[in-house]
C-alpha cells in the first residue's frame, strides 16, 4: 500500500497544494466571471489568508503525527513556511497567467493598482518627492516579475510572521505527565 511517507510526499506539501489550488481556482473563477477587481479589495486579502492558515495547521498537524517526538518547534516552523512558499507560488503563477491571457483585466489591474498608490500617498504626506511618486505610479505592471516577485516575498514574509505563531501550536508537547510513567515503566 503506498502511504504519503513511501511516495516523500510530506503533508506541508500536500496541504500547500491543496490550499494553492484553492486560490489559484479563485482567482480563476474572479477572472472568468467578470469580477477580477475583486481581487482589490480589502476583503480578498484577508479571505485568502484562511486557506494559507488552515493549511498550516493541517500540514502540521499531520507531520506531528508523523515525526512524533522529532517534530520541535524548527521543524514545525519548517513546515508552515514550506507550506506557505507552495501557495503564495502557485498563486502568483495564477496572477501572472491571467494577466498572459487578457491584457484587458492588465489594464484594468494597473489603474486599480494606481488609484489605490495615490491613495496610500495621501497618507504618507511628504515622505516620496513628486518626481518619486510619479515614476512608482508609471513603474506599476503587475504581469511583471520584478513587480511580482518582491509581492510574493511580503506575502511569505506577512505570513511567515503567523507561522511564528502556528509552529508554536503544532510542535510536539510532551505530555506533563512524562516523568510519571517513566517510574512506572523502570
């Protein structure tokens, strides 16, 4: 019988997969009806981040189960992070072959993107000389790599600081009741 140890398939692969292609049919499904600008809004970010979460959890979870004793804190953080790079890739690949596909959603996104830029200046005051300001605004194509790249390096990052947190709650706790068995046992 093959199992996910015979295969190397480790569960922070598996969920990372799972979770990835959850949003990347997300997206697609944005994109397909019509409702891309969806992908701008507050509401988006926070709703993809359950997946992610939930996948962390899962994965460790199960590698707990299945490291048992060896499944520390590093390892656990391992794992969510592993779990994290799988998704954020997967759904940049999305992004980028929806903005492949149809330069009309392209545009669409760079004047989303543009209007939500100069907002954000509106509350960093004097911080960008005008000059910098308007190249940023004249830099943004989301369907380029140097754009996208450091994007999904702050989602790794955003969601790297969770896993801090997760890997704390899915690491190996030895029961507290240890040195009283092992009396019992000698």
């Amino acid at each position: 019988m093959i199992s996910l140890t015979t295969i190397k398939l480790r569960p922070a692969i598996v969920h990372g997969l799972l979770a990835g292609a959850l949003l990347f049919l997300v997206k697609m499904v944005f994109f397909a009806s019509g409702h891309w600008h969806l992908r701008f809004t507050p509401f988006y970010p926070m709703m993809s981040f359950l997946p992610i979460y939930a996948a962390m959890m899962l994965a460790g979870r199960a590698e707990r189960q299945l490291f048992n004793k060896d499944f520390k804190y590093w390892r656990a953080l391992k794992s969510a992070m592993l779990t994290i790079l799988i998704v954020v890739v997967i759904s940049g690949i999305a992004e980028l072959l929806i903005y492949k596909m149809s330069d009309e959603v392209l545009q669409n996104s760079i004047s989303i993107l543009r209007e939500q830029m100069i907002q954000s200046f509106k509350y960093l005051g004097q911080l960008y000389s005008t000059k910098v300001k308007d190249e940023m605004i004249q830099s943004i194509d989301p369907s380029s790599l140097t754009y996208l790249v450091p994007q999904m390096f702050g989602f790794i990052v955003s969601n790297g600081i969770i896993a801090l947190v997760i890997a704390r709650f899915t690491m190996f706790k030895p029961d507290r009741n240890d040195w009283l068995k092992q009396d019992i046992q000698e």
